[in-house]
C-alpha cells in the first residue's frame, strides 16, 4: 500500500520525468469514468466535489460521462465556491465541464438511484474533519444512493468518514485502504512513468522536515560526528553540509590533536577534543554520554584504519542507541567486526566499499539484488554510491540518477554524509534521510558542475544545498 505522503511525491516526480499534472488528472477522470460505466447502467451521477485535485479529477470524469451517458443527468455539486478551487487545472477541468452545477444541494431532491461520487477530499488531509464537509460526509452515509469514493474515501484516518461501496483508486491503494473501510477497492493505472517510482526526483523534496515556527535551538536536529585524526577536512565538511541541511547544532568529537585545526573551519562547530592522536576505546564513555544529547551520530569521517580505531568504532556501533550513519574508514569496522544493528542504522559505502563488506566481486546487474539482500538481512539502509547510488532498506529502494562526473573529487562523501546525517537528526527515518540526503547532495552537485565544471570541490556543493529549499514553505 502506498503511504498518503508518497502520493504528492510521484505526482512531482512524474511531472520530472515527463508526464505532467494535467495528463495525469486527464487519466484519473477517464479511467474513473470507465469504472463507473463499466460497474454500473446509465443513470443520474451526482459527484460531490471539495476544492483540490481530488474535485479535479471528477471534473473530468463527469466530463466523459455526460458524452457516454446521454440520457442522463451528470451533475457537479461543489462543497465550496468555484473561486476556491486551488489548481489551475482543476480550474481549468471545471469550466471544460459545461454541463449541471449546483449550488446549493437540496438532499430531498436526489433520488435514491443517483450514484454519489464522493470527490470532496484526497490523501493529504489530517486532523479533524470541519464544517461543511463534516456533514455532507454525515449526508452521504445516511443515504441509501450507491456511493463511489475517488482515489479514498473522504475522512480516511478521521474521526468521520464516507462510507462507500466503491473506491476507484489511482496507482496503488493508499495506507489505510481496507474492504471495511473504503468497500469493493478498483486501482487503475493513470500513466505514471516507471522512473517517477523507481528513482529520486524533486518530490523527495516535499518530505522534508520544515522547521515549526515556534521552536527554539535545538528542537530541529542535534548531530553528533565521530571522525578525524589521520584527516582533518572530513568531519569538517560533514558538518558544513549539516548545518546547510537545516540542523541546529553539529557537535564534532575528535581527537585533541586535530581540534583546533577543526574547529578552525568555522566557529559554528561544537568540538569536543578526545585525548590523542586517534580515537580509541578510552574514549567511548565520553562519546556515549555525548550521544546521548544529541539525536543522531555519524561515524567515520576521516577516522583512519588503525587497530585500535577500529575496535573501538565496533563498540561503539554495539552501544550507541541514537540513529547512526556509518561510512568511509568506520566500514572496514563493520567488516571485520561481530557487529547487531539495534538502532536505526546506515552504510554509505561506494561500490567498492560495498564488495569488501560482501567480500566478492559484484556483477553490475545484481548490484540492487545483493544490495537489497544485504539491507534485509542486517536490518539497516545502504546507501551504496556509484555512477547511479543505490538506496534500499531490503523491501523499499530508489535509483538516484543525479549527479556529475565532478563530484569524484575527495570529499563529496563526506557532504553525503553530513546532509543524511542532519536529516536523521531532524527526525525523518533512515530510508528517507538517505534517498532525500542522496538527492539534495547530487541535484546540488548538478548545479555547482553547472558553474564550475571540472574544478568543482565539496564546499560548491555545500553552498548551493539551501538552494533546493526555496520552493519549500
């Protein structure tokens, strides 16, 4: 079942790859018509329509039946006025109906054999249902009328909802949809393109965590990064890409010999020193503690491959109880150590990488297939970088086809990192925070090759990272 926030997320993406938002409407409205003259005989349609695209839809719907269905009245009764339709297209839709509207319903009038096409609201409502859809929704349950829900039934996941025989849905059903809930379930295909399901686009977009208004520091992501010694500009750009993904505060714990150089970087860092040259298991009860303030950690950055570093990032990934990123020098750990992910976790290795943590080869076509299979049986997402990135959790995955031939310079992983980092800080789940860090980091990374081509390092696709939140409100 698809979950009511990937609906906005593959229309926007559909729109990328091809088919935009009025073909897909144009779809929706044939394909419910087809439904309705197919599961029922000619007679009166009353489609009851709120102000989204969801009314859209029915637009056109009531459009093809009132061709095929000559004889009978096709009417369009809207909850609201024709001046609060919000899309240009459901507009649009509307004046190309040129058949029965009614303003004001009269319940006594319908008769009892007019199908009742609920229209009146889609997957993005949330909270009670107000007035007036609250008792139309009462209305339309009260009648003994043969009710068809479009795409879901209006309420779903409320307090009140419709109650329909029929639900004519798009793509998939929604979360939610049950036989007891939404009655006989129609899915009908609308022409979305493979690429708008299978890959990362805008869309990924529209799942990001916007910032309350009324919160204060630290309420909007507090990430932790465990890295540096042998390198110094790892956890340094990890964190830069952090803050420019939107979280409050980035602390850094690395070792006391590399801290000023670090915090030297910017004077927004929390840098917490750990006594040497290298971490080591001496350090892990301060970096536990640290953890424990903060609300995601990454770990890897720049760490090195000594003995020591290595058992002591295995105690660590044993321990620490936070959302965890795993990646560069912090993978060869995972190897070679006995390692159980209880915590929502995420490697980010590239192909290469990916083949040590398999320990084989791995043919190009069955990439995905032992990627998915690793992810499923460990119980974590990988992020697994490479011409085209592979994000999966074992069950759920996507493509990411973004990205340049710049971004092979040192350093873009760690950008990766800090950006899917921030993101898990700021609340959203391991998958999504690694298919929307992965698109934020390469659609940045297109943009910074587009002014700079060849000489493009890290710090340009940091920059141009806020760029993407824009059209965000």
């Amino acid at each position: 079942m698809l979950p009511f926030e990937e609906v906005a997320v593959i229309d926007k993406n559909a729109e990328y790859r091809g088919v935009p938002p009025k073909k897909l409407m144009e779809n929706a409205g044939r394909k419910l018509a087809d439904v309705i003259s197919e599961k029922f005989s000619e007679r009166p349609v009353l489609f009851i329509c709120g102000t989204g695209n969801n009314g859209g839809d029915a637009y056109v719907a009531a459009r093809y039946l009132r061709k095929r269905w000559e004889k009978a009245d096709i009417m369009i009764y809207l909850i609201k006025s024709r001046d609060d339709i919000r899309s240009d297209i459901a507009k649009e839709n509307f004046k190309e109906f040129k058949g029965e509207t009614i303003e004001k319903l009269k319940w006594s009038d319908v008769d009892s054999d007019t199908i009742i096409v609920d229209a009146m609201l889609g997957t993005g409502i949330k909270g009670e249902i107000r007035e007036p859809y609250r008792s139309v929704i009462r209305k339309i349950n009260e009648s003994e009328n043969p009710v068809v829900s479009v795409d879901v039934p209006s309420g779903l996941g409320s307090d009140i909802q419709v109650n329909p025989q029929l639900t004519v849905t798009f793509h998939d059903a929604k979360e939610g949809m049950f036989v007891e809930n939404s009655g006989q379930i129609e899915v009908v295909d609308i022409g979305i393109p493979e690429k708008a399901l299978t890959h990362t686009g805008p869309g990924e977009m529209l799942l990001y965590p916007r910032s309350p208004q009324d919160s204060h520091k630290g309420e909007n992501g507090r990430l932790l990064i465990v890295g540096g010694g042998p390198y110094t500009g790892a956890p340094a750009l990890a964190a830069m890409a952090a803050y420019r993904t939107g979280v409050d505060l980035v602390h850094l714990a690395v070792p006391s010999s590399i801290m000023e150089i670090v915090s030297s970087y910017s004077p927004n860092f929390l840098v917490h020193p750990l006594e040497g040259n290298v971490l080591r298991d001496i350090h892990i009860e301060e970096i536990l503690s640290l953890s424990k303030k903060c609300d995601s950690v990454i770990i890897g950055p720049g760490l090195g491959d000594n003995k020591e570093t290595m058992k002591a990032v295995q105690e660590l990934i044993n321990e620490i109880e936070i959302p965890m990123l795993i990646d560069a020098d912090a993978l060869k750990a995972v190897k070679s150590g006995k390692i159980e992910f209880s915590t929502p976790t995420i490697l980010t290795p590239h192909r290469g990488e990916f083949e040590m943590l398999m320990d084989e080869e791995l043919e190009e076509k069955r990439l995905d297939k032992n990627a998915d299979e690793f992810a499923k049986n460990n119980s974590l997402v990988l992020v697994v970088k490479g011409k085209k990135d592979y994000i999966t959790d074992g069950d759920n995955y996507k493509w990411n086809d973004f990205g340049n031939q710049g971004m092979t310079v040192g350093g873009t992983g760690d950008t990766l990192s800090g950006v899917i980092g921030a993101l898990m800080s700021k609340g959203m789940n391991v998958f999504n925070a690694s298919r929307v860090g992965t698109y934020i980091t390469c659609r940045a990374g297109d943009k910074a090759f587009d002014e700079v081509k060849w000489g493009l390092i890290p710090e340009d696709i940091i920059e141009k990272v806020p760029t993407l939140f824009k059209d965000l409100s």
